[in-house]
C-alpha cells in the first residue's frame, strides 16, 4: 500500500508562522509536522509515501529528500498552481497506481496483516491508497488499516471539535458513511484520514477541484465505508493548535 500526504496549502491561517515556512515544516516536539507522519507510516510498513506540494514547495523536497533518511521512499507530485485537494490528487494519480518499488525496506511488517508476497499489490490497479491531510495529527498506532475496502473510499471520523460543531458525515450501525443532510445531532468530523480507491476518479478531470463532492457521490451510491476514532485528535489549523500538539508530543515523550 502506497501513501499520499498533502501538503499543498497555503497555511494563511498560521501567518507568520508560515510567511517563510510551509506548514508542513512548521516545528513540533522537535521536528516538522509532516516527519511525525512519515515516520509513522513507515513503522506501519508503508514505505512508499507520495507528496504534493505547491507554496515553498522546494523547501519541502529540500528538507525530507528521497525518504531515504526515514527508511522509505518519497515521490513529489508539484503543483505549479493550487488544485485543491480532489484536483491534487487526481495529479498525483500516476505516482499512486504504478506498481510498488521492488523496496528495499521490506524488511518493516507489513500494515497491521503481514504479507508473504507484499509484490501482489502490483497487480492491482485500484488497490486502495492511504490518504493524510498533512495538517492534522492524531495517535497513530490506534488507527488499525484494512488492506482492502468493499467500497471506493474508508474514512476514519472524530467526535466534532469545537470549531466544527456540526460536523461533516453520519456514521451507520453497519459502518457506512453517509451526507448528513442537515442532521447535525448525530454526524461526525472527517478525520483527514481515508483510504481511497483510484477508480473514485474514474470521471475527474485535470485542474482544480475539491475531493468532498467525490466523497458524498460515494456514500449517495453506498460505496463509502468508515469508523469511528476517540482518540487524541488536533487540526493543526491556528498557531494554538500547533501549540496543543507540541504539549501532547511533550507529554508522550
């Protein structure tokens, strides 16, 4: 299974924080926001981790290089202009559906259900990604990944923040994911975490667009599929929540 961070946003709501420094480069607990992902991902066995970046770009390709210092291989899918995150994806589509490198780093287990022929994930074309909104965090080692989804997307949601009363999703008894459609009571936030399957933009387009109409298209047709997460949970969205996380990190350590 491959791996796509985005990191293409403007990070406006953490001026000056990010006047000379991409958000995903922003400090915690010691090292960039975007790095406590990687290295996480990697001990969950995906080596293969995509990025998109547009704003300071450079900077980020700078900083984490090939992958190879985090013992995992780093593919770039730049933006020249924001796509937002539907039209980000669909760009790096490519980087996503070719085959697996024959790793050299396939000595980590592999997702939470070790393989012995991890190589089979070559031969499908639509076998799911992981997807990370590179502004979040949360714990990591809670989030258990399914190796396939029945649908064309897996979300993970958190019970509402206070700066998203209402939510986003309803979550049903049997785990579907559906448009709250006004029910505000019940719904849960998107994570900012999903596994989703290429064919979910089988109609897409190049250019900008956002990935949340895709996502709702899913759920009108019963393809989306999700859990509930309770643990610790920040959207890295204002300079005090970066500073939440570095208290958390803090604590951990």
């Amino acid at each position: 299974m491959k791996a796509m961070i985005l990191a293409a946003g403007l990070g406006s709501r953490m001026r000056p924080l990010t006047d000379h420094c991409p958000k995903p480069l922003l400090p915690v607990a010691g090292k960039p926001l975007i790095v406590h992902h990687i290295e996480q991902l990697v001990a969950k066995g995906i080596v293969e981790i995509v990025i998109n970046h547009a704003y300071l770009g450079h900077m980020i390709e700078e900083a984490l290089g090939d992958g190879s210092q985090f013992g995992c291989t780093i593919h770039y899918s730049a933006e020249s202009e924001a796509l937002e995150t539907g039209g980000g994806i669909f760009n790096a589509l490519p980087l996503l559906t070719a085959p697996l490198l024959a790793a050299r780093f396939l000595t980590t287990p592999f997702l939470t259900t070790p393989s012995t022929e991890p190589e089979n994930a070559n031969k499908n074309e639509d076998a799911p990604f992981l997807l990370v909104n590179g502004d979040i965090w949360l714990d990591w080692p809670s989030i258990q990944l399914p190796r396939t989804i029945k649908g064309l997307c897996h979300l993970w949601l958190v019970n509402n923040p206070e700066h998203n009363p209402a939510g986003d999703f309803l979550l049903t008894d049997s785990n579907a994911v559906l448009d709250k459609q006004g029910q505000s009571e019940s719904a849960f936030t998107f994570s900012g975490i999903s596994l989703l399957k290429p064919s979910l933009f089988k109609s897409s387009k190049p250019g900008a667009f956002p990935l949340a109409p895709l996502l709702r298209e899913a759920m009108a047709q019963g393809l989306a599929s999700g859990e509930l997460y309770t643990g610790n949970w920040v959207d890295v969205g204002t300079p005090q929540r970066l500073q939440q996380v570095e208290q958390l990190l803090r604590a951990k350590q």
